[in-house]
C-alpha cells in the first residue's frame, strides 16, 4: 500500500500526544482532562483519520479560550434504566463525555446483555471508530451514532443546510483476524476530509461537494460556497435524518436549525448529541464461536474472486489498522501547512515547537 504522505514531517504518537496534552492543558483543560482527550487525538492521526485528529487542536484551544468548552465539567447522569441512560456533558470536552458514555454502556451491557446510552451538551469528539473499539476489548460489540457538530447536508431535494455528515461506526469483534470497524459519514465525505484536503493544499474529487446551484465543486478553500453529498443519494439523506434523531433527538441534543456551527461560531455551547449501543457477546452465544465466525466469513472475503487489476479486497477497519502498525514504526505524517500552524499555535501558547522524527529515524 503506497503511503501518500511519504514526504510529510513525521511526528512519533507519544510525543504527538504530548504536544497536545500540553496544548490544552495551557489552554485550561486539567492534566487528568487533557491526557485523556490527547490520548485520542493522537490514536485518531495514528489510525490515518487525520481530519479528526491534530488538526482540530487550533479549533479547540480557540473554543476553550473564548469561553465555548467548559473545561471543568461535570459529567453526569440526568436519566436511567437498567439497560440504558443519558449523560449530559455540562459542555465539556466531546472525548470526556463520550468515552465516559461507552464506559457506562459497557458496565450496563455487562449487566442486561445490551445496553444504549445517549449523550447531550457533548462537543465534538473526534472519529467515531475510537469508541466502538473500546468495546472490543470486553467480547462486545459497539455501534456509535453521532450529530455532526456543523450542518453541512440539505434535505435532498433542498438547499438549506438542516443536516451533517452524521456518522456512524460498528465495531466487531474477530479473533485471529483483524476486527471489523466500520466507520463512515452519512456523506461521499466527511468534513473533516475537507479540511484535511485544504490543509495539504489539495483539491477534492468531483463528487464530494456541490455548489448551491448544483455544480461540481473541488476546492475545499471554497466549501463554505456549496455542501456536501450524502451517500447513495436519497438514501443517504433518509440516513442522515434517522442517525441525528437516535444521537440528537432522542436524547435532547441538538438537530437541524438548533446545530450550531464549531467552525465558525466559538462561544456557543454546541449541545452535541452521540449514542454509544453496546451489545455483551455472552448474551448471544459463545464469543469464541462467534469471533471464530467471524474469521471465516472475513477469510472467505479476503480469498474471493477479485475483479481484474485489484490486489486485495480489503474488510473495514484493515486499513487503519495497518496505518497504526506502520506509523509506530515511522511516525505519524503531518502535512507541512499543519505543522506550521500546530508550531504557530506552540509559540501563541508558550510551548515547545512539535518534536518532528530525524529523517533517519523515518
């Protein structure tokens, strides 16, 4: 697999997630807060979601700085039952309340077979695959919905943005082969991948976005001009509305003209929603034998009839996990304009310049 980023600076996860937790802990964050949500940043960079990883860092810190993140929060339960809850995130940071929620859901689901938590007054989080790999470690199965935290997607048919990308993810568990975790916007393309596009000066693809009078747009500096596109066209609009009522609606966080926009707007409390579904192996069956299956439906995959010119079919989830076995080994690749802004940031805020890996080290 070709390494598109084989000429970026490289940065090593521990000392990425160093950089960040210092970041943010001099922009207010406790250290305890700051390690936690660092932790995940870094994970999501070293999995290759690099639109939800230390990109966002300038976001946050500017959020935090005017007032728009509480970064003492206090995270609690307003609404239970055996096999579910809702937590309100006091508007802290998106990585807290949801990593608390998917803790939450797997003691349940411990307990019922299956439990749901939703989350309000949350933030943006980061990739939704890090929360349903948690599950994992326990023979359980995660899924994860979420709200978007801009609406970058109109009703099909419309040109008023009520929607977002809106993702989901589902991990599952396999025994000796990697697991499966889908992670995927309800669009051609998460947000996140636009500004990842626009960092490396790159231009996107023509199917991503639309301008507002219909036409292609590639630019990803021009994406406040046009929106995104769901997937499979109307379906994809049909999904995008059903994710954002289980992760928003139902659970009293924000939806359609009541999103508010974290690219643009920080100082509003966001009222994020996301809904972690934990599912115990044990209740179904022998999570061996069902890890077993697993396997073989993934072998059978892998050995199937390829098209011509196709190497190999991959499963989702394979591919970043080949990125963090890869990128431990020769750091993490982060586009030039990124780590001159990242370094912009260090002097703003008093910190050490991003410790980038020796060439000979890469």
């Amino acid at each position: 697999m070709v390494d598109q980023n084989s000429s970026s600076s490289r940065v090593s996860v521990s000392e990425l997630a160093r950089f960040i937790a210092l970041a943010l802990e001099r922009a207010g964050l406790p250290a305890h807060d700051a390690g936690i949500v660092a932790g995940l940043m870094a994970e999501a960079d070293l999995q290759g979601s690099d639109g939800h990883g230390v990109i966002r860092l300038p976001q946050y810190v500017k959020r935090i700085r005017a007032g728009g993140i509480n970064t003492r929060p206090h995270i609690r339960v307003v609404s239970e039952r055996a096999a579910m809850a809702v937590l309100d995130g006091d508007n802290g940071m998106g990585h807290l309340v949801v990593s608390r929620a998917v803790d939450l859901a797997i003691e349940k689901a411990g307990v019922c077979g299956v439990a749901w938590v939703s989350t309000r007054a949350s933030n943006h989080a980061g990739p939704a695959s890090l929360y349903v790999r948690k599950p994992l470690q326990h023979d359980m199965l995660g899924l994860y919905f979420a709200v978007g935290s801009a609406n970058h997607l109109p009703p099909w048919g419309g040109s008023e943005m009520l929607l977002s990308t809106n993702p989901i993810a589902v991990g599952v568990p396999a025994g000796n082969e990697p697991a499966v975790v889908l992670d995927m916007a309800t669009t051609v393309a998460a947000y996140g991948k636009v500004k990842a596009k626009a960092k490396r000066g790159e231009m996107m693809p023509e199917g991503w976005m639309i301008d507002r009078q219909g036409k292609p747009l590639l630019d990803p500096a021009r994406a406040g001009e046009g929106f995104l596109l769901p997937i499979g066209g109307h379906k994809g609009y049909g999904l995008a509305l059903v994710v954002g009522l289980l992760a928003g609606t139902l659970g009293g966080a924000a939806m359609g003209r009541d999103v508010v926009d974290f690219n643009h707007d920080h100082t509003t409390p966001t009222n994020t929603g996301q809904a972690i579904l934990v599912i115990d192996l044990k209740a179904f069956r022998d999570p061996d034998d069902f890890k077993g299956a697993v396997d073989q439906l993934a072998r059978e995959i892998h050995g199937s009839q390829r098209l011509p010119g196709v190497e190999r079919i991959w499963l989702p989830g394979e591919q970043s996990a080949e990125k963090r076995v890869r990128y431990v080994k020769t750091g993490i690749p982060l586009a030039p304009g990124l780590v001159i802004e990242l370094n912009e940031l260090a002097r703003d805020m008093g910190i050490g310049a991003l410790p980038l890996m020796e060439a000979a080290h890469m």
